[in-house]
C-alpha cells in the first residue's frame, strides 16, 4: 500500500537493450549528464558486472565497497550505496564483478524479480530527492534486466544505426509484454534513441527511415551522432558534456534530455544547458 506523506518518487528509466555496443552505457551516462545540466537530481544505477558506467563517471574500483552487488542481495542502506560523482546533480550505485553471479544467487529468492523494485523505494530515497533514476543494464535479458524493468516506470532503447538493428528489437519488445503481464503492468517504453548515427551514411539514414516507419512516435526525434568525442569521454572518466561541452554529441544528448523532460511537464525547473 502507497505512504501517502511520502513525496512523489523519482521517475525511474531502465537503459535496456540485450545486443552490445550499441551505446548503451553511454546514453546512461551522458543523458545522466545532460538531465543534470538541465537542473535535474539523477541517480545511475549501474547493474553491468562490467561496471562501465561506474569507470565512465570515474569511480575507482577500489572506492567500489558497496556496489549494486549488495543492494540487491544484501539489503544495504541506500546511504551506503549512492556515491556523488564529479557531475553536479548526478550520483551513482556502481557496479563490480561480483554482480555477475547475481542471476544465480537471486534465483533462490521468490522475491527474485523484486529485488531492485524494493530496494528503490527504502524511505531513504527521499532523502536525496533525486528526480531521475536511470538503470544501466547489462547487454543480455537475463534475471537483472527483468529486475531493472520491473523497478522502473519506463524503458529507454538505444539502437545503433546499423544492419540488423532492428531485429533483436522483437525480443526486447515480447520481454517488454510478459514482464507487464507478470510483474510490471505500468511499465511503458519511454522511446527509442538512435545512436552512433552517420547523416552522411546511406544505411545510417535507412536504419532511422525504417525505424521511424515501424516504431513511429516511439523513436525520439533526437539521434546521437556517431562522434568521436563521445568515444574518447569515457577514458578520461567523464561525461561528453564535461570532456567537450560544445561537440555534436554533447549538444545531442542535451537535446535528447529536453525531449525527455518535455513527457514530465510536473518538472518545471529546467535551468542551464541547451537553450
């Protein structure tokens, strides 16, 4: 049952698509970025054993003692979890190796789904009054990913310009159904974002005619650039739009942000970053 004294809680957006390289971890990271700039409290998740996102805002493993890892499956408060990152605004949960063993650990569990539902919503989430929470996924649609989407209230698709980007989509859709069916019934798809997008590339412009064609309004209007500055950003541990504030892929992920804010209009405090 709701706590009606509770303030509202923070719209939570699951990054989810089970191919790899198609930038997803970087439009966690840079939208993070961009929605901070825009004068938004965001939270990354970051629930990738990799744990990319955690190395892209400049998290040390060692500064890794609490991660996702034991979020999930320790109950740990949130207080532990959270660490601020460089980024004003943004704060993340990262993420270790240890995470890759979760799948297993969490089977046992009947609460298995709701690991990170639950875990989201400790009242020690109002104490951050974050209006974001963004959910880095790891690339495939196992037990962690459905527990992302049964935690949040939309999914975000980011799909590489690219030969056969369109296919794997269906599963991702038919996972998207049975997790509204059994679990979630609320989860809706916040959009799709074209990423690594070449204008000057045939198939680049095929992949977004096609998907336009097929997904219609769902795909944002907004596409990411394939733009070397938004490559090079993560190895110096920072968002694009710290590392080059004016290249075309920081401009583009602080318009994909406007396009997101513009869904919350309850969000009215939008200072700074793109006009």
């Amino acid at each position: 049952m709701s706590d009606p004294t509770r303030q509202s809680l923070p719209r939570i957006i699951a990054v989810v698509n089970q191919k790899g390289g198609v930038g997803k971890t970087t439009t966690a990271i840079n939208l993070g970025a961009a929605l901070s700039a825009h004068g938004m409290r965001v939270l990354i998740v970051d629930l990738d054993p990799q744990g990319n996102a955690s190395t892209g805002l400049g998290v040390e493993p060692d500064d890794r003692e609490f991660t996702s890892y034991e979020l999930l499956l320790e109950g740990i408060d949130l207080h532990q979890a959270i660490q601020s990152t460089k980024v004003e605004g943004l704060c993340i949960i990262p993420a270790t190796v240890d995470l890759s063993s979760a799948d297993m650990e969490l089977v046992a569990n009947e609460k298995r789904s709701f690991m990170l539902h639950d875990a989201l919503r400790q009242h020690a989430m109002d104490d951050f009054a974050f209006d974001f929470i963004l959910i880095d996924c790891p690339p495939s649609l196992n037990l962690l990913t459905v527990n992302a989407m049964v935690a949040a209230h939309s999914v975000l698709v980011p799909l590489q310009s690219e030969f056969f980007a369109l296919e794997g989509l269906s599963q991702l859709l038919t996972t998207i159904r049975e997790v509204r069916q059994t679990a979630n019934p609320k989860l809706r798809i916040e959009g799709v974002v074209l990423t690594m997008h070449d204008a000057r590339n045939n198939l680049s412009q095929q992949v977004e005619a096609d998907a336009r064609e097929n997904l219609g309004d769902v795909v944002f209007k907004t596409v990411i650039p394939r733009n070397v500055r938004v490559s090079e950003a993560p190895s110096y541990a920072m968002s694009v739009l710290d590392y080059d504030p004016q290249s075309k892929g920081s401009l583009a992920y602080l318009e994909l942000a406007k396009e997101v804010l513009r869904r919350y209009p309850e969000l009215t405090a939008v200072t700074g970053g793109a006009a």
